[in-house]
C-alpha cells in the first residue's frame, strides 16, 4: 500500500491494524518463547568451540615453532663440537703460547655456547611438556563442547521444524500489518514493545484499566478509546490503549 493512500486510512482503522498486529507479533513472541535459550545456548557454544580451536591451533602453532628452537640449538651444539675437534687438531701444530692460549680461548668459548645450547634445549622440552598438557586439555574440552553443540543444535533444529511455517505465516501477516500503519505509529508501536517485558505494546481496557500496567484509567479517557477517534496512550507506562470491541469496528459515538 502506497504512503498515499496509508495516510487516507481512518484512526479506527489504525488502530485495528495495530491491535491485529499486537496479536500477531504475540503468537510470533510465543513461538520463539517456546525455544527458549536454545538460540543463545547454541551460539554460546559455537563461540566457545571456536575460540577453543583457535587457542589449540595456537598451541599447536607454539610447538612447532618450540621444536624447531631445539633442531636450530642441536645444529649450535654439532657446529659447536665440529669447530672444537678443529681447535684441538691446531693446538698441535701451535708454535708458541700466545697461539696456543688463543685456540684455548675459542674452544672454552664454544664449550660455553654448548653448555648455553643444551640449557635452551631443556627449557624448550619443559616448555612443550607444559603446552601439550594444556593443548590436550583443551582438545578434550573441545571434543566435549563439539558434543553438546550437536546435542543442543538438534533441539533446536527440531523445534524449529515444529514451528517454522507456522512462524513464517504470522512474520508474512505481521508484515502486511505494519504497512497500513505510517512510520510515526509503526515506530512508536515497535519502540514501546522493545521496552517492556512482555512485549504488548497495544492492549485492551480490562475492568477499567490499562491490560498493561494495570492501573486504572479516568472514564473520560475509556470513553474517549471506545469512540476510536484518535490513538491514545497509557499515561502510565505509554503502551497505546484499545478497546476489546476494536476488532469488530464497533465504536461508541460521543457524548
């Protein structure tokens, strides 16, 4: 419907929109009330199982990088041995003190970086040690989430299969609904909604009160709801107030 002919639409009209709304956005929150926290729960876990792969793909990541110290360090060590065995053989043939201390001064050196090498290699190993047993926590932690999020995925899958057309029907008719209503309402309708608990942002005068908040209303103002002349609100909690005849275009004339 075009805004035009929106705007030609009578407050009676409104408000019957809005209230039919009302009543197919209900079922609609009754619907998904029935799935309960199953939604959340299940992306819940999605975001736990991923964040778990990531934090393994990390440890993983952390290992290989660790084994590849302790290849680089035993390459130090046999590079290390293979120039002391070299400084041993020059010792030999040295023809005076000088050369001889200075030889004696590289091996002690390169004896140095393989006491250095070996120290960094055990401290890798431990290093690995303590990482595969916090990986291999977090791998049995993840299996056990993989699990659950199956569980719950199939719960929800299922109730959603028990209520997908019927959800699909009512979003089509709320659809429909909201364009009759111009955007002042709409946005005002769906504003009020959003605040409240339950979710009513259009209800009936029940035993002279809000069906709301439940406080009383003035009989002026009931008089003025059942005429359906214009929209009026709770002034109370602000939810937009009809009467239960609404549905049936009966409306009491004016004193």
């Amino acid at each position: 419907m075009s805004k035009a002919k929106t705007e030609e639409i009578s407050v009676e009209e409104k408000l019957r929109a809005l209230f039919e709304l009302q009543q197919v956005d209900s079922k609609i929150d009754k619907i998904r009330t029935v799935r309960g926290e199953l939604p959340l729960e299940v992306r819940d876990l999605e975001d736990m199982v991923a964040g778990l792969e990531t934090r393994i793909n990390n440890y993983t990541e952390e290992l290989k990088n660790l084994e590849e110290s302790i290849s680089e360090k035993k390459n130090v060590i046999k590079d290390a041995q293979a120039l002391i065995k070299k400084y041993e053989t020059q010792q030999g043939k040295v023809r005076n003190n000088r050369e001889y201390d200075s030889i004696t001064k590289e091996i002690e050196f390169q004896n140095l970086e393989i006491q250095l090498a070996e120290k960094r290699i055990k401290e890798y190993k431990a290093n690995i040690l303590a990482k595969k047993a916090i990986a291999e926590e977090s791998q049995a932690e993840l299996e056990s989430r993989q699990k659950d999020l199956k569980i719950k995925k199939k719960e929800l899958e299922e109730i959603v299969a028990e209520t997908e057309k019927e959800e699909t029907a009512l979003i089509k008719k709320s659809k429909n609904s909201e364009a009759v209503i111009e955007d002042r309402l709409l946005n005002a309708y769906k504003r009020i909604r959003a605040n409240v608990m339950n979710g009513l942002g259009v209800v009936t005068v029940e035993r002279d009160a809000c069906g709301g908040c439940f406080n009383k209303i003035p009989p002026q103002r009931q008089l003025d709801i059942r005429t359906h002349k214009k929209i009026i609100v709770c002034e109370h909690c602000g939810r937009i107030l009809v009467d239960a005849e609404i549905l049936t275009g009966k409306a009491v004339a004016k004193a």
